[in-house]
C-alpha cells in the first residue's frame, strides 16, 4: 500500500513538473547554432501591432488626467503640453533611431550591450534589466489598481465592495496570470479590438467635454483666474510646469514595447524598420492629441477635491466625466472598456517580462535552466505583483513615482544608445541633439527620484535581485558544456586523422617561440613520458571575452618551429579543451586524452573566480568536471591526465 501511495505521489508529481516545464526547449549544445534571432511565425501590419503597444501606452489614459491634476493642479494642461513636446521632440526621434539599429526587438538595451562589450555592457544590462521589471511589473499592479478603481466607482456596484481595492486588485492580477497559465493566444486581435473601442469611445467623451467647454466659458475664465492667482508670470507658470513634469512622465510608457514587438512587424528588415517607425510616430501623434485634450478637459471641467484620494475622480477622470456627462449607461460601458484594456495592459507587461528573460539571462548563462519556461515565470511575476499591490494598497497614484522611475530609466538608456552610436558614427551633429535629449531626460530622472524616492528603492531591490540571481546562475552553470558548433580547418583535420592515439598537451600560449614548445615537450616527457615522436599535439585555447556564456569554436592547425599545434579561441579554457575532446571522440570513435600539468598553487576560491570571471582558473579539474557532467558513461568519457 505504501509503495503504491509512493508511486501515485511520484507520477503526480512528475505530471506538475511536465506541466510547469513545457515548452523548455532542450537542445544539444554540441550542435545547436548561436544565439540568433528568428522572424515569429504570425506577422501582422504595423498598424495592428501598434494596437498591441497601445495596450499598454494608450490605456494611461485610465489614469494619466488625474495623476497629473493631483501633481500640477490647475497647470496641468501647461505641464502636459511640454510632455507631449518632449515626446514628440525627445522621446519619438529617440526610439525612432533605436528600431533603425536595433530591428530584432531587442531596444536599446542590446545597443548599450554591443557599444560596452565584455563584461561592463552585460553588467550594465543586468542593472537596467531591474527598471525594466519595475516599468513592467507596476504596469501590471498599477493597471490591475485603475481597473479596479473604475469598477468599484461604478455607481452600479454595490456599496459594500467599497473597501475592496486590494482583495478586486489581488483577483484581477490572480486570473492575468492564470490566463498565461493556460495559454494566451490571439494577443494581436484581442488588442485591435480593445484599442479601437477604447480610443472611440475616448474620443466621445472628450469630445463632449470639450464641448461642455466651450458653451460655458466662464469655466475657463475660472481656470484663467486660478492660474494667474496661484503664479506671478506665464515665466513662474512654465517654471513650474517644467518643476512637476517628471511626475507625468507615465505618459511616454509605451516606447519601449513599441520597439519590443518590432520583429511582429510584416516585411523584410527595412520594411520592419519602415512599419516601425509609423507605430511609433501614429501612436505618439494620437496619445500626445488624447493627454492635451483630456488633462485641458478634466482640469476645468472637475473640481479639485474629487481627484485627491478618496474623491470620485482619483485614478478615473475620464471616466468621471463620461458618467457625468453621458450618463451612467455609457459610463458603464466606458468603465467596462477601461477595465478591459487595463487588464489587457497588464497581459502586454507580463509578455514583455516573459519576452525579455530568455533573450538575455539564459544567453549570459545568468538564469536558472528552468527560467526559459513561461509557466515558472509566470508564477514568479505573479508573486511580485501580489507583493507590489500589497505594498502600495493598490492605489493608482502611490504607485505613478515607481513606475515613472522605470519608464524613465529606460528612455535615458534609449537616449544614451543612440547619442553614443551616433558619436561613434561620425554623425556629430546627431549626437548633440540626442545627447541634449539626453541630459533633459537625466533631469527628469533625477527630479522623479528626489521627489519620489520609492521608485528607485523598488527599482534597486529589482536590480539586486536580479544581479544576484544572475550570478548565482552563472556559477552553478559555470561547468555545463557550452560550445555551440565546432569546425576545424583541412590542416587541424589532417593532424587528427594522421594520429594514432590522440594526445593532446594542453600549453598556454606566451611568446610562442622555440624554446615555449621544447620545454613543453620536455616536461610532456618528464610529467607523462610522452615523445615528440609518438604523434603529439600541442593543444591551445586564447580567451576572447570570458563575460560570454556560449560560443562556436573555430580549431586551426599549425606547424610552429617543428611542432604540430592546434589553436582555439574561446570564453573560457576549461569548456572548449572538453567540448573538443568530445567532439574528436565522436567524429572518430577514439577516445582522446589530454594532459596538463598542475596550476600553480594558491587559494581555491580564487582559481574559482579566475575561472568565472576570466575564463582562466584551475584548468585541469575544471575541465574533468565538465567532462563529467557532459559524459556519465566513464568508458566513453575522454582521459584528463594530471603531472
């Protein structure tokens, strides 16, 4: 009875771990190409995928109106009229230039990866790969928060769910993820669906708040009169406008996934850059139309006190005004339409999060194995966010510094990429406007963290954990077999084919002279009584870039003073000398030994951190241990020998 208990519990619990794990793709490294980008299968035109970003970017209008009355009052207007000048001006020529260089979806973080290599641009993208998780994990707890602030207000919903903000929160979070759980599919239809309701809809609200405007000047009068009683001069007025900005900044949320879904675009390279460049500039062109017009609308036509906590407008000023105005039918429907595509605002988050995990961490060798499967990060985004919405009480506006640090810290990347790729271009003229962009968008980075500092606190707890994590990874998977591809020249093919058992002496190579060679012969002798005359090969591995996890190994013979030589380069030593025993095992059948003499001696943890960090260490054990885990059968494994 037990055993059989044993045995249930056991196929349950391999069934879950097949669940969870379905779709990781195991491949054999030995034979698997490089990291390259593919087209996906589906393509659609730029217009729909821009209803894919505008998910995320277009669904601010939720709650962009009201945030910016709470933090610029009556100069809200003002204030929105120089964001929209600074994304139409700064942000739109910005991401325009990073979908030109960087067209596989990748954005600007792949750009400031090839401009700093080795190690300082993978450091450098695992800091910003933690704004990235804090722009899109509270893209999701803020857009859950405002769903629920427009379902709760509903005047259709009882009074009792009024203290619900959190638990509705927690649920509406619950079923996003349940949803990647099952399987989304169809994301590109479901998104042209909503935007265009939703922007319709928008359109008829504000339309008749404008309206409401202009047949009630005295409205405006008022405003004049409060703006002119609160500020000295139009100069105190931009001023200040210019002091508050930074806090509005959720209204450029949507560049970057704008460039995140290029490879969606239909078309060749330059048709895709092409398709690019109108989602970005259309979608830029309609938001920037949506935040005059409505902050202009809510600022004059909304008391003050309703947007403050509490107050019938806080998180939903649009909303307000279409229940206001059109009634509670069409406020309703309006509700339901936010709702939606919050949530749906939500899903283009978590895809992005699942999108960006595998196109970096497992490249760098800095992610758990089963980090490459969605339903486990699934899982762990969903449990950050739980953890966010907690934290923050769900509310909209609590959580606007947070997510302002992360979309601004991002778009400071974009400005720097392509300020530095222009520079390195010769196009100078370029790289002063980008790098003018550049410094107001360091201003607007730094004012939103002085004035709200939680962001960066969430922002760097993304960004330890990330970095810990990352290199927690790359030290456990430090001794897996990661060689891509292997070729060898005629010359190298021919020393292989011509040897009788294959010995190979593994040399470091100096000043690669005559004298280098004999003495490793003589010690070859004196370690391991090898002759030059039984067919040897001296065995070299030059480290190109040890900060890269994967390579192909390219093997070249050479006739140097007398001695037959074998030459690689590669991340590290230890990989390529077993990848290539391997590799000579099974393309001729012969098992393949390799000798080296012992390192020199010194602390283990050193040689350990040599071997991570400069692809260098205690070669000889290193290489056994990959051999032993590539290789159980013993019989089968090629011989490491030690003098």
């Amino acid at each position: 009875m037990a055993s059989t208990s044993a045995s249930a519990s056991a196929q349950v619990e391999a069934g879950l771990r097949g669940w969870l794990l379905k779709g990781l793709q195991r491949s054999d490294p030995r034979t698997t190409g490089p990291h390259h980008e593919e087209s996906p299968a589906h393509q659609h035109t730029w217009w729909q995928v821009m209803c894919l970003t505008g998910v995320d970017y277009f669904s601010t209008l939720g709650y962009q109106p009201g945030i910016a009355a709470l933090a610029a009052g009556s100069l809200s207007p003002i204030a929105t009229v120089l964001l929209v000048a600074l994304t139409l001006f700064g942000a739109l020529p910005t991401y325009r230039a990073v979908a030109e260089q960087s067209p596989n979806g990748l954005g600007s973080l792949s750009m400031l990866e090839r401009l700093l290599p080795g190690w300082r641009g993978k450091l450098l993208v695992l800091f910003l790969l933690g704004f990235v998780a804090t722009a899109f994990i509270v893209t999701i707890t803020l857009s859950a928060a405002d769903a629920t602030a427009h379902l709760l207000h509903n005047p259709f919903v009882p009074e009792f769910f009024s203290g619900w903000q959190v638990p509705v929160t927690l649920a509406l979070i619950a079923a996003l993820g349940g949803v990647f759980l099952v399987g989304f599919g169809e994301a590109i239809s479901i998104a042209v669906v909503l935007v265009v309701v939703y922007l319709v809809l928008n359109v008829v609200v504000v339309a008749v708040a404008v309206q409401h405007v202009l047949v009630a000047p005295q409205l405006v009068t008022g405003w004049q009169a409060a703006l002119t009683a609160q500020h000295s001069s139009p100069i105190a007025m931009i001023a200040v406008s210019l002091y508050v900005m930074p806090k509005l900044a959720l209204g450029l949320s949507g560049f970057e996934t704008g460039v995140a879904v290029m490879p969606l675009v239909k078309g060749d390279l330059a048709r895709r850059i092409r398709g690019a460049k109108k989602l970005l500039t259309t979608a830029a062109i309609i938001m920037s139309v949506f935040l005059i017009t409505s902050s202009f609308a809510t600022t004059v036509l909304i008391p003050p006190a309703e947007f403050a906590e509490g107050g019938a407008a806080n998180g939903r000023a649009l909303a307000y005004l279409a229940h206001a105005y059109l009634g509670d039918g069409f406020g309703t429907v309006y509700d339901v339409s936010t709702i939606a595509i919050l949530w749906f605002a939500g899903a283009s988050a978590l895809a992005g999060l699942l999108n960006i995990v595998p196109r970096y961490l497992p490249r760098y060798g800095m992610a758990p194995d089963w980090s490459r499967a969605a339903r486990p990060m699934v899982l762990v985004f969903t449990a950050i966010s739980f953890a966010i919405t907690v934290f923050f009480g769900a509310d909209v506006e609590s959580q606007g510094g947070a997510y302002a640090t992360g979309v601004l810290a991002l778009i400071l990347s974009a400005a720097v990429a392509v300020t530095l790729a222009a520079w390195n271009t010769g196009r100078h003229r370029a790289a002063f406007f980008f790098g003018t962009v550049t410094l107001i968008f360091a201003y607007a980075t730094v004012a939103n963290v002085i004035e709200r500092p939680d962001g960066l606190v969430i922002a760097l707890l993304f960004v330890l954990a990330i970095v810990t994590t990352s290199l927690v990874s790359r030290a456990t998977r430090s001794t897996e077999l990661r060689v891509t591809r292997i070729t060898m020249d005629d010359l190298a093919r021919e020393y292989i084919n011509t040897c009788g058992t294959i010995q190979l002496i593994a040399n470091e190579p100096h000043v690669r002279d005559h004298k280098e060679y004999v003495d490793k012969a003589r010690e070859a002798w004196e370690l391991h009584r090898l002759r030059t005359g039984e067919g040897l090969l001296f065995l070299e591995v030059s480290v190109f870039d040890a900060s890269e996890f994967t390579s192909e190994l390219r093997v070249v013979g050479e006739e140097r003073h007398g001695f037959r030589v074998l030459r690689m380069q590669s991340p590290t030593v230890a990989n390529a000398i077993a990848a290539l025993l391997l590799y000579l095992r099974d393309q001729t059948g012969k098992i393949p030994h390799v000798y080296f003499h012992w390192a020199a001696e010194g602390n283990p943890i050193g040689a350990l951190l040599r071997y991570l960090v400069f692809g260098g260490g205690d070669i000889p054990p290193l290489t056994r241990e990959v051999l032993r885990q590539a290789e159980p059968d013993t019989a089968r494994r090629p011989i490491v020998h030690v003098g």
